[in-house]
C-alpha cells in the first residue's frame, strides 16, 4: 500500500479501529518472525514495511489522546 493511500486510511479511523489495526499488524509481524525462524519466509521486506505501518497507526492514535 502506497503513503499516501495508508495515511488516507489511518486518518478517516476511529480510535477503537485504530487499536484494532495496530493489533492486526502486531500479530501479521508475529506470524511473519515465527516464518522467519522456520525458514519459510520469502519476503524479508514485510518486516520493514508492517513495523512503519504499526508506527503510522500508534503516532495517530496518540494524536487523538
């Protein structure tokens, strides 16, 4: 998903969509960390990607506080 259109989406979320999403990526980067650890994992790449994307969700659910 590009910036623009995860920024887009953040920001149109309530705070309890916000916590539901930051809970998502956690377990999407949980999944991906047990893949790595087996040896399964294609994509090394997601990790960077998921951990900006929890960043983007808690920084905005911090603004809302």
């Amino acid at each position: 998903m590009k910036r623009k259109e995860l920024r887009a989406e953040i920001s149109g979320l309530s705070k309890e969509e916000l916590i539901e999403k930051d809970r998502s990526i956690s377990e999407e980067l949980m999944k991906l960390r047990f893949r790595a650890k087996t040896g399964r994992l294609e994509q090394g790449h997601l990790f960077k990607e998921l951990r900006k994307q929890r960043a983007r969700a808690k920084t905005a659910l911090g603004a809302m506080k």
